[in-house]
C-alpha cells in the first residue's frame, strides 16, 4: 500500500498513502485502498488510546467516497469522536494533493486487555 505514517498520536493521526499501485482497473484510487488507509490510522490511533497492555480491533468501518483521485498522493487525517474504555470511534479525512476531500470514513475500534 505504500503508507508512510506522519503524525502519531491518539488524538491526531496523519499518513499519506501513493495512488500509484492502489487503483482499480480504471486508473482510479481503489475505494478498498482508501479503506485500508482508514483503518490503519484508525486502529493505530485507537492502540495509542488503550496504552500498554491492552490491543484494539476494528469492529466496523464506513467510508463515502466524494472524488476519484488517479495520480500523487492522498492524505489521511484521523481525529477521535470518541475514546472510551472499551470503544474507540475515530473520523477519518483523506484528502488529494489540492487539499480536496476525497473520502470520509468513520472506524470503531473494540478495546481489550491482551490476557
């Protein structure tokens, strides 16, 4: 996928991702590769939350795709709804090069004890 994380934080993840080797068949940015990079800051973001000893897992994600984006980078920016003790719900922003919204994802995050 080519995701080089920027930013590493509970409260504010950015990574960027090539569309290039992400596409679908018709040269645009496959809409499961933006889904990917969604719950990669989602899910990191939610583990930095539940600190040492605890791991978080995806439990559902939703993603509304606004542009097609077929060349440069995208941009993911996740920022917490929530953060609770068991649930950790993050948005996720990914924009394009022009700072143009490309899609919106929200990812909900179960937090447990690694025993």
């Amino acid at each position: 996928m080519g995701i080089e994380f920027l930013e590493l934080d509970a409260q504010r993840m950015v990574a960027r991702m090539p569309v290039a080797g992400n596409t679908q068949p018709y040269g645009l940015l496959h809409g499961g590769a933006s889904c990917v990079l969604a719950e990669s800051l989602g899910s990191i973001g939610a583990a930095l939350h539940a600190g040492p000893g605890r791991i978080s897992m995806g439990v559902e994600i939703n993603a509304t795709h606004h542009r097609s984006v077929t060349e440069g980078y995208v941009t993911g920016v996740a920022t917490p709804l929530h953060l609770g003790r068991t649930l950790a719900t993050y948005e996720i922003v990914i924009t394009d090069e022009q700072d143009r919204r490309v899609c919106t994802a929200r990812l909900t995050a179960l937090l447990r004890d690694v025993n």
